[in-house]
C-alpha cells in the first residue's frame, strides 16, 4: 500500500460520522498521525475530547484548538495547556468557510486576555471573537495592544474614555480610535487622511469616514482611481460631488457610481459600465443589509446585474423577488441566491449545481429544498457522469440501481455509490478493498465497527 493510500484511508476513517469512541481513540494514537487534522475537525463525543486534551504531542491538541466542530466548553479545556501555541490558537477563532463557531465560556475568554503570554493576550482581544463587553473594557489596559482592540466597539464605550483613546500615547491606539471616531466625525476622517497615506487604511477611511463637500471634493479630485472608487461608495458622501464621477475615466470608478442608492433606474443604466459573467463582486452593503421590500424587490428588477446579485444575498429578500431572480439571466445571480435564500424552488438549485463551475458547488447539495427525492429515476442512467453520480443522493435509490452505479465506468460515480448507507454489506466490503473506492466506503457509515477495527489493524494502527 502506498503511503498516500494509507493516509486517505485513515482520514476516511476520521471522517466517518458514526465512528464509535473506541475507533477515534485509536486514530489518536502516533501511527495514525495523518489522521489527527481530520480527527479533531469532526464532532467529538467527550471521551475523545478527554484523551486529546492531554494528549503528549502538541499537534492533536492545537487541532482541537481550532477545530470549528467542537463546542465552545470543548475547546475552552485547553486554557491551561502548558504550550503557549496551542493557548494562542484557542485565542485566534476558527473561521469556517461560510459559517461560525459558538463562542468560548465566558471564563475562558476572561482566562485567555489575562494569559501570562502577550502573544496570547493579543490574539484573544483582536481575533477571538470575544464578548463585546468584556474587548469593550479593556480600553484602560496597561497594554496598548488591548486598549487598541477595545476601539472595535466603539459604541460601547463613554464620551470619556473614547477621547482618552483618541489622544492615547501609543500610536496604534490613536489610529484605531481615530479611525473609529471619523465615521461620525468629518474632522477626524481629514486628520487621517492626512496622516494616514498608507493602504488599506486609506481607503478605509475614505470608505466609512464622515465627508464634508470640501473633503469629498479634493478626494473627487485625486489622481487615484482607487480613492475616487471608494468615495463613490461611501453612503456618507455628498452625493452632488460622487454624482460628478459617473463619467470618470476609470470603469472601477464609474462602476462604483453606478450602484449609489440616490440614481433612479434611469440615470444608472446612463452610466458606461459593464459587468461581465466572469466578474467577481463583493455584494453592494446597502443591499445586502437593506430591510425595505419595496427597495430590494426594485434591486432586484434593475438592469444593473451588480445590484441583482447584491439583492439576492439578502436576508430580507421578499418571496416575488426571490422568485424573480431565480429566472435570471445571469448564473452569478441564481447562485447567489441558492447559496443564501432557503426558500429558493428545489429545481432551481439542482439546475444551478448542474450549470455551476465553482469549487464551492457542492454546498448546493445540503440546500434544504435540493430535491434528492426521485434522482435515481432520473438521473441513474444518465449519459452525463456528474448527473449519476446525482442519482446516488437519492435516499430511496433501489439497490440493484446502486450495485450498478458502484461499477460505473467513471470513478466519481463509483465512489459517489461506495459512500450511500444502503449499499448492501457484501459489495461496500469490496468497495473498502476497491483503492478507488476505499476513501468513499470507509467514510460511509454504515461500515461495522469491526470493520473499521479490522482496517486499522492493516493499516498498522494499534489497538
């Protein structure tokens, strides 16, 4: 068996959901090393947790550290773990594509900001994801690297100390404060401009920073077209000065423009811009986060294929809208909104998984109105292998319909049967000896216990 094998096999193993403790405790030993970053990224019963959190090698634990399935009193366990590189991953949140971690205890979090290591102290402020309150009251810290973390919530804060932070003697500090404060205030949105040149900040700042019609207009003025462009999108800016931009010479400006809430369907479609199928593009946060119906059913019939897209990533997009765009022309924006509005007709997601190129495709799969029901009628014998191996998401696919897919011609359909639960006993044990199909019937769970024991114990995994 090739080393490679070996490693896919053990990962398999990890990943397969039902997976007795006694399985999982075993891939924690050192000869199954390959398996340990699969192992602590699944959901753990406790006596696992127990094990890898005095488990002697580093790497297992910092894995659980950042592991976006465990919970949040899994992971705090690891507060005093004598290696201060896995405290500081605990310190850092995990940051599942698309998704969200639940939080530390509260205890755990106030253990992490007080840790003997100023490495871990400092992560925990700015990445941990930390209760407001307790960032928002580190802004007497004796570290300036805490008082600069409890800037970010700004809100929180009093008149009082949010002037001690504007004028603190660490220059760090200032800045974030500064930058903070220039959302409501003109003066210090100048005052960074000024001393601030540098990117991102700059463009921060010009960005989210409060305008008055001189400043917005020296911006207007600039050189740069990347300062023009985040003027254009900045809701806070006079919109008689942005207005002036839509003929600006650069596109990246003059699509910038074109997206400001203020034009009517009219005057926005007057602007030369193009957005192409290809183009990536950030969703407008205006639309994105806007609440009214009306306004978003109006996104969503305009012509400007960038406001279509933004429409359909939002979380109050009415029913007629989200119907609307389900028809549209562009791909972008029938993905958009499968990967964001649960209430997306069923055949209109399985459509866009078929039409869709993207690596993310696959998430279509776990939409709520994906209409698995009834694909192995349709789809099993298919001349397209990306649509049998569809018929293999069907719960009721017949046996004998699977059998066949599990010697389909084409390896993706192959594995795609080696992993359905209702393959019958005999031919996923041959699926397992299958090495195009092992890593699939080795996750499939419903492979016996003492099948993955006796696997193990090939792989050279002792009891």
């Amino acid at each position: 068996m090739t080393a490679d094998r070996r490693r896919d096999e053990l990962m398999a193993l990890a990943w397969n959901t039902s997976a007795p403790a006694d399985v999982l405790l075993r891939l924690l030993r050192p000869e199954a090393a390959d398996a340990w970053h699969a192992l602590m990224s699944r959901a753990l019963p406790d006596e696992v947790v127990d094990a890898a959190v005095v488990h002697p090698e580093r790497r297992i634990r910092a894995c659980l550290a950042d592991s976006v399935l465990a919970s949040g009193e899994q992971r705090g366990r690891l507060v005093d773990d004598p290696d201060r590189r896995v405290r500081q991953g605990l310190a850092n949140a995990p940051m599942p594509f698309r998704g969200s971690v639940p939080p530390l205890p509260l205890s755990v979090q106030r253990r992490l900001l007080d840790d003997p290591e100023p490495a871990v102290r400092r992560d925990a402020a700015h990445f941990g994801g930390f209760d407001p309150q307790l960032i928002a009251g580190l802004a007497d810290h004796a570290e300036a690297d805490l008082r600069a973390a409890s800037c970010g919530h700004w809100s929180l804060l009093s008149e009082s100390t949010r002037d001690r932070l504007l004028h603190d003697p660490d220059d760090d500090v200032r800045r974030r404060a500064r930058m903070e404060a220039c959302r409501d205030d003109a003066g210090w949105t100048g005052v960074l401009l000024d001393t601030e040149p540098a990117y991102p900040s700059r463009r921060d700042v010009i960005l989210h920073g409060a305008m008055t019609t001189a400043l917005a207009g020296r911006i207007a003025a600039s050189d740069d077209a990347g300062d023009r462009e985040a003027l254009a999108l900045n809701l806070g800016a006079p919109f008689e000065t942005v207005r002036k931009l839509a003929d600006d010479s650069e596109h990246s400006v003059r699509l910038a423009v074109s997206v400001r809430p203020e034009f009517t369907e009219a005057e926005r479609a007057a602007i030369d811009v193009v957005v192409r199928p290809s183009d990536r593009l950030l969703p407008v946060t205006w639309v994105r986060t806007c609440e009214d119906a009306d306004v978003l059913r109006d996104c969503a019939r305009s012509s400007h294929i960038w406001l279509r897209r933004s429409a359909a990533c939002a979380a109050h997009l009415p029913a007629d809208a989200v119907d609307l765009l389900s028809r549209d022309d562009d791909h972008a924006v029938r993905l958009l909104l499968c990967e964001n509005q649960p209430t997306v007709d069923g055949e209109v997601v399985l459509r866009t998984y078929l039409e869709c190129q993207v690596i993310t495709k696959g998430l279509l799969l776990a939409h709520l109105n994906f209409p698995k029901a009834g694909l192995a009628d349709r789809f099993a014998d298919d001349p397209d292998p990306v649509k049998r191996a569809l018929a293999v998401q069907d719960p009721g696919i017949p046996a004998d319909v699977l059998a066949r897919l599990l010697d389909d011609d084409d390896g993706g359909v192959r594995r795609a049967a080696a992993g359905h639960p209702a393959l019958p006993p005999e031919l996923l044990l041959r699926a397992c000896d299958d090495p195009g199909t092992a890593g699939s019937a080795l996750r499939n769970p419903a492979l016996p216990p003492e099948v993955m024991h006796e696997r193990l114990d090939a792989l050279g995994v002792p009891r």
